[in-house]
C-alpha cells in the first residue's frame, strides 16, 4: 500500500485485497440499537435519549477468511441503511 494521498486503486480497500489474493466474496452485517456511552454522547453531540446504531461487518474470501472488519457508532436518528439484492432461487 502506498501512503501517499491519491494513490490507492481504483475499486477501494476490495481491489487492494483482490490484488492481494484475498478477494472478497461475501460479508455478514449486524446492526445493534442501544443506548450511547457518556463518550458517544458527547462525541456524536447527541441529545438526552437519543439511541445510537452499532452496525458491524466482515467481510469473508470465497474460503471463509475473513478480510476486513467494520464497525461504526452512529446517532440513530442520522442513520439509514438500505439494501437492494437478488432474492436466491
């Protein structure tokens, strides 16, 4: 990987990995509501009772390795998430 600003591949992080012999195949994605912590709470600037969304996601090689890890921390009320997928046969 080369540091430099405005030198990563086209395609993002996946390139990167497909050019490394890891080339993602499927992910699994968990979202979890809950109740933020003191730190969120002022780190996102949220108001009393406001919840946040954790959704967590990794990604996997056609052989189950896994290849990345997200995780993310967001005020409930400024998130969406949408889906579009081809229902299997």
């Amino acid at each position: 990987m080369d540091p430099k600003p405005d030198t990563a591949t086209p395609g993002g992080g996946f390139a990167v990995l497909t050019l490394q012999g890891l080339e993602p195949d499927h992910m699994t994605e968990t979202f979890q509501a809950r109740m933020p912590t003191p730190e969120e709470l002022a780190e996102l600037e949220l108001p009393a009772g406001e919840p946040v969304v954790e959704p967590h996601r990794t990604t996997y090689t056609a052989n189950d390795v896994p290849v990345e890890f997200a995780r993310g921390v967001h005020a409930a009320s400024r998130f969406s998430w949408t889906y579009s997928f081809k229902l299997p046969d």
